[in-house]
C-alpha cells in the first residue's frame, strides 16, 4: 500500500473515530512546521495500527484512555474519550476503564480522568441538545 492510500484510509478512521469536525479543525491547523507530522500520525497512528486486525475499535478505545489517563494527557485523553462513545463504548463502561485505571495507574491520575470524562459528557450532551433543538 502506497503512503496516499495509508493516509486516505487513516483520514478515513480518524474522523470515524473522532468525527469530522474534530478532524477539519486540527487540519485547519496544520502547518508548513506541523504538515509532515500530521501526514505521518495518519499513515501510521490512523491507519497502520487503528486499521490492523485483532482488535475492534471500541478495543482499541478503551486501551487509548487508559493509557492517556495514565501519562495525564488530557488532550487526547479528551479526544478519545468522544471517540470511545463514537465506538461504542457506554458512559458506564469508560466509568469501569477509569476504575481499572486507577488501581494500575494511580488514583490521582484516574480522580482527575473522571473530572475530564464527566466535561466531555456534558459537552456531548450538549451538543445533542443543540442539534435537537435545531430540528
């Protein structure tokens, strides 16, 4: 597969997973500093593991927040928290990765991931309840 395939097919996962608007901000931003780093994290973050067989998305999910939780990377914590509940993962399910996470990460790290879970909640929610109310 040709790098423009791999990066077609990580573009396509990355806004599967994190949404198209997401997606269309961060490419706003990119950059002549930043173009080749986010070329590469689509190839290869996106597409040659996000697409390798022997996990499902919503796997994949919960091992992403886990591990973001762990290093305290709330950004991508943040991210992929949406992108969890985008593959499937209930609210009461990325409650138990958190409680997981704590008893293998530390409590702080898990104490303070429920405080950013809890915000991208009510921002989803929110967002729902706009686009309701637009219909």
């Amino acid at each position: 597969m040709d790098d423009k395939t791999r990066y077609d097919n990580g573009m396509k996962t990355r806004r599967a997973v994190l949404g198209s608007a997401y997606v269309d901000k961060a490419s706003a931003g990119v950059t002549a500093f930043n173009q080749d780093w986010q070329e590469f994290i689509t190839r290869t973050a996106w597409n040659d593991v996000w697409n390798r067989p022997g996990l499902a998305r919503r796997e994949r999910s919960i091992i992403v927040i886990s591990i973001a939780a762990s290093l305290g990377a709330w950004g991508e914590f943040r991210i992929h928290v949406r992108g969890a509940l985008n593959n499937g993962l209930s609210r009461d399910e990325i409650k138990e990765v958190l409680m997981q996470t704590a008893i293998y990460a530390g409590v702080p790290a898990a104490n303070h991931a429920f405080k950013e879970a809890a915000s991208v909640f009510a921002e989803v929610d929110a967002e729902l309840n706009t686009e309701a109310a637009e219909d």
